[in-house]
C-alpha cells in the first residue's frame, strides 16, 4: 500500500486552511484569541448546541464541515481530539495533518465505562441543559486561562530560566 504525501511550501499560492474543533464548550469561541494571532484562514467547527450526540455523531458533525477541495489541517483540542484522530483515520481528500491540543486518544477515565448505562437517567432526573453544563465547564477553564495569561502578561522575565 502506498501513501500519498502532499507539501504546503511555504510562500506557495496554495491556500491551507486550519480547521479548528472546539472542546468542550462546543463553540468555538475560545479560539478567538488563538485566531487573532494566528493570521491564516481558519475554520471554526462548532457542534450543535441543544442536541445531545456521541462521539460518532459529533464526528459527522465535523465532517460535513470539513473544506471541499482545498487542502487543510485539523487543530483537535481537548474534547475533539478523539474526534481529529477518527477523522484522519479515515483519509478525507487533502488533510495534511492533524495537530492534538490538550486531549487524549483513549479514554482518560476508564473507570467510569461501567457506569455509562446511568447517564440517560441522571439526565432525565435533573432539570438543565446540556449547553448550560458545557457552558460552565468551559467557563471555569477560560477562568483558569485568563488568569494565567494576565499573568503571563504582568511578568515580562521568562517564565523558564537555565543556568
């Protein structure tokens, strides 16, 4: 079996896009600092936010939204890393190549597996919204990183020093 390869060189008229799946907040909307300064074309993946889906469904979610005869590379963060790796696997036409941000290829709590059959009724025992629970995981994390960039951004030593 042969492989085909492909190369953006760089200052090449082609015209790569990054296609961005979000984490767990599903939006997209954490990645705008990231975009500001990244400067090349984007494409934000954003999943459903009132319907409940799996892995397989969020998988098709970011298929169909994948670019259609431009060559682009797949940013999998946190939650959607699972769904990048799915993804490349399958070959689509002109994927160059997948980045993994802050995620895993496996599930990190397998303990949990056993305890899946109990979700349905969890859920339906308790009065919220699915886009109400992402929101405020992804609230409490966007926290967490903006403290950390203020404080990034107060101190100009490095943040590393070797001797």
């Amino acid at each position: 079996m042969s492989i085909s390869r492909s190369r953006v060189v760089p200052g090449s008229t082609s015209k790569l896009t990054l296609v961005l799946l979000p984490g767990m907040d599903g939006t997209g909307e954490l990645f705008a600092p990231f975009i500001a300064a990244y400067g090349g074309a984007t494409q934000v993946v954003r999943y459903p936010p009132t319907a409940v889906l799996n892995y397989a469904g969020l998988e098709e979610v970011a298929r169909s939204a994948l670019p259609r005869g431009e060559p682009f590379v797949l940013l999998g963060e946190s939650f959607s890393g699972p769904i990048a790796i799915s993804l490349a696997a399958s070959r689509p036409p002109n994927l160059l190549g997948v980045i993994l941000c802050c995620t895993f290829a496996r599930n990190p709590r397998p303990f949990l597996g056993p305890f899946r059959s109990l979700l349905p009724m969890l859920l339906a025992s308790r009065p919220f919204d699915c886009w109400n629970l992402r929101y405020a995981a992804a609230s409490r994390i966007q926290a967490f990183a903006m403290r950390c960039a203020n404080q990034f951004n107060k101190s100009p030593q490095p943040l590393c020093v070797s001797a």
